[in-house]
C-alpha cells in the first residue's frame, strides 16, 4: 500500500521559457515571448521506465519546432503524440518541424538554481527542500532556413511547409529523443509536446531572429 501510494504521490512535468534571440544564442530580448508547459506523452514514460533500467538510447536529445506560413487551427495536444501524428499534422496542414540539437549540455540541479520561475510550482527554495537534484533544463535555438535539420520535406511541390523564415508561424514545441526504430521511419521518439499559442493567437518569427527555448523538466 506504501510503495503504491509514494508512486501515485510522485509527478513528472514540463515547462518552457523562450525568447527571440538575434544570433543563435546571441542577445536576448528582454522579456520571455513564450511561456508555457508541456505535455508529456506515454512514450516519455516507456523512456523513463527503459532509462532506469540501464538502456538511455532515447533520452532527449532535440528540440523540434512546427511551423508553417500561414494561420491555420490546429487541434489538441494528446499523449499519444509520436513522430507519425506530427507528420501526418503537417501534411494535413502545410506545416513543417525543424529540429535542433541542444545547443549545450542539459543544466541539473533544483530550485534553489533555477529560481522560481514557474509560477505553478510547489518547490520550496530554502534548505528544507527534500530535493537535490530534481530538475533538469534542456536548452535549443533554432536555425534559420537551410542551415537547419527538417525530417520531413521542404520542397515546393510537396505538402510541408519550406524552410522555416521571415513570418513563419510557430505552432508547437516538441521534445525529442531517438526513435526506436529509426531505419522503418521512425527517427525521433516523441517525449513532449507544447502548444505555443498565447492569448488566442501564435506568433510570427521577426526577420534576423531565433528563438531559444530552455526546457525545464520537473521530478517530485
């Protein structure tokens, strides 16, 4: 009864903070132009179950961002999300999805080095916290036009959107490790997913900008 009560009891949640940034991980602007929290799919948890038992193959690794060109409406982020559905929600909506490797090492650590940036948290900051290590941020920017890494095709004649520039919507967010099954086309595991609308609306990327995301991923 115990050990199923401390399991129920224990949680895994996201959040992110992005900014415009002019040059990848050039300066930044003042203020975050993103700021919300993630979904964490079931394949997160076969990750964490495989990662405790030895094998981290799919850990995350990139941050993937979907855009496309024009306004579209997009429906819910689901835990069932996987590299096939993001596909599948390009093709169907003219959108594309670059992704980046993490632009320097995952920063660990607690509250008390992270601060208390995420309003909805529980953590208490002072030498009474019960946790160590409990956080761990994951950092990415993306890269303008052909310099970046696009699995699906950018191509005029096909159904995705070209590369990402000037005015492109950003939709979503995507937290990424390897796939499990990477020469059947399944070269990403999808670990989280975050929709980046604010105030009913999605922005549009300025020219001679990126944006930089630091993924925070809470365990208590």
């Amino acid at each position: 009864m115990n050990r199923e009560d401390t399991f129920r009891a224990a949680s895994v949640r996201g959040h992110i903070r992005g900014r415009w940034v002019s040059g990848a991980e050039g300066a930044r602007s003042s203020y975050p132009e993103f700021d919300v929290h993630n979904t964490l799919t079931y394949s997160a948890a076969d990750v964490l179950a495989a990662a405790y038992g030895g094998d981290s193959t799919r850990i995350p690794r990139y941050i993937g961002f979907v855009y496309g060109p024009e306004l579209v409406q997009l429906p819910p982020v689901s835990r069932d999300e996987t590299f096939r559905t993001i596909d599948s929600l390009c093709s169907s909506f003219g959108l594309n999805m670059q992704v980046d490797r993490f632009s320097r090492p995952p920063t660990v650590g607690n509250y008390s080095v992270f601060g208390t940036e995420d309003e909805d948290s529980s953590d208490s900051t002072d030498s009474d916290s019960p946790y160590d290590s409990n956080v761990v941020e994951f950092h990415a920017v993306t890269r303008s036009g052909r310099n970046g890494v696009y699995p699906m095709d950018t191509d005029e004649s096909s159904a995705y959107a070209g590369p990402l520039g000037k005015d492109m919507y950003l939709y979503r967010a995507v937290l990424l490790g390897d796939g499990k099954y990477p020469c059947v086309g399944d070269p990403y595991t999808v670990l989280a997913v975050a929709d980046l609308m604010k105030n009913g609306s999605y922005r549009q990327k300025p020219e001679n900008y990126e944006l930089a995301f630091d993924w925070r991923v809470v365990f208590e």
